[in-house]
C-alpha cells in the first residue's frame, strides 16, 4: 500500500514537472513570435523607438478643438526636428486639401529660386527670359513749318520719338540686341516671332509687328542707352507735307547669360 503511493506521488510530481516545462517553452515561444510580429504588419501594435513595418495606410481620426496629433522634441541638438519626411526621387513629401495659409510655415526658394530673385529689380537668374510689349508713337509736323514753331527735334525729313522699355530685372551686364522687323525673318539669337518673343542668352530681342509712316532710311525701332535693367526704343518719322502720325510697335525678350 505504501509503496503504491509513492509511486503515484512520484508520477504526478513528473507530471507536474512536464506541465510547468511544457508551460514555460510555450511562453518563451509564443513570447518570442509576439515580439518579433510586433510593430509590423495591418494591426500590429506602434513600438516607439523600433521599426514598425506596414503596407496599408494609418489613420487618426477624431473630433478635438485641438491638434489630432502633436510631436515635441526637446532636444537642442543641431539636427534636431520635430518630423523628417522620406519619399523616393519626384515624389512630394507630403499633400494637403486645403489653400488656407499656415501660419509661421516658410519656403526657402520657389521653383528653386531665392525670393530676392523672384522680386523686381532683383537678379534674373542665369538662362531666364523676360518677355513684355512696346508701343511708339507721336505726330510728325509737316516739312515746310517754320522750326521755331514746333519745338523739339527734328530735320527736314524726320522726327523722331521715344520709349522706354524696363526688363524689371537686372542682368549680369548689359545685353547685345537684335532687332526683327515685322517682314524679316528670325535670327539664331533671336529666334521667336512677336507673337512668341525669344531671346538667347545674353540678348534683347525686339520684335516689330506693326509699322507706319516710319523714315525708310531708319533701322527701326532702334535700341539705345541699352543697360542691365532696360533700354530706350527710338523710332523715326516722316515728314510730309501735313501732320503725319507714324508709329510701331511689338514685343521684346531678354535672357539672361
């Protein structure tokens, strides 16, 4: 009778044993599978301070009279930031659904210019076109008025007038110009029309429309006074034998070299 006791105690201590083994390579297995699905994967838990790896998007939503999300960091180290975005090559680092201004959020340069470059009067960057319109015109007196009454100048066959034209920018130096009369063709510096004005670096480019009564003998409009910011445009008139209007105008471009 005693020696059947033993035993029986005996094999449920061995029993017991196996149990609590069996029980604690469960925990250390599954414990170990837990922390390795940790943080990755549609539902896994957000580990601070570790890699979470998912495919699927997350989303905080809520209703607060209050920021949703708020990220501090108190360090005062020199790379220290409150977020760092990541996106591959041409790809935008973050999209938004709303043109309301945010307050104290400021861009640097604007389609990779600095903001003095964008003012006017500022620099024109490198390989940069300006483009605008010009228009002069005035009344030329006939030949035969007596010069003291009509002030200003003028020969016997011309009168002349002038216009300013101001590229709003100024240029590393002063450019070399062509001009492009209404029936001639475009040039390799200045190879656009007045209804699509271009210029190669380092040129203006005036291009004629429209002309009238201007002196044959003048290469008009033609440029003066030409400088890093802008020019005059001088057309010539002819004088006949009433008050003749003559006038021109067109469009320009500038580069910058």
């Amino acid at each position: 009778m005693f020696r059947s006791t033993v035993r029986k105690v005996m094999w449920v201590g061995r029993a017991t044993v196996f149990l609590v083994g069996l029980a604690m390579i469960v925990a250390v297995v599954l414990g170990v599978a837990t922390a390795a699905l940790a943080g990755t994967g549609v539902g896994a838990t957000f580990n601070l301070g570790s890699l979470n790896t998912v495919d699927q998007i997350s989303r905080l939503v809520g209703s607060t009279d209050n920021p949703m999300l708020r990220v501090a960091n108190n360090s005062t180290g020199t790379h220290a930031t409150a977020l760092d975005l990541k996106v591959d090559p041409g790809r935008a680092p973050m999209r938004v659904d709303s043109s309301t201004q945010v307050a104290n959020l400021n861009a640097d340069k604007v389609d990779g210019q600095e903001a003095e470059t964008l003012l006017p009067g500022g620099d024109l960057p490198s390989g940069r076109t300006v483009r605008g319109n010009y228009s002069i015109y005035n009344v030329a007196p006939p030949k035969n008025t007596p010069t003291d009454e009509i002030p200003g100048p003028l020969s016997e066959d011309i009168w002349w007038t002038s216009d300013s034209i101001s590229f709003g920018y100024r240029l590393p130096s002063a450019p070399s110009v062509e001009v492009i009369q209404k029936d001639a063709s475009s040039t390799q510096n200045c190879p656009g029309t007045a209804d699509s004005p271009e210029a190669a670096p380092g040129y203006l480019c005036v291009y004629e429309e429209y002309s009238s009564h201007l002196y044959a003998d003048s290469s008009y409009p033609e440029a003066r006074n030409v400088s890093r910011s802008g020019a005059h445009l001088v057309a010539f008139g002819e004088r006949l034998t009433i008050d003749t209007l003559f006038d021109t105008w067109g469009t320009w471009a500038v580069t910058a070299p």
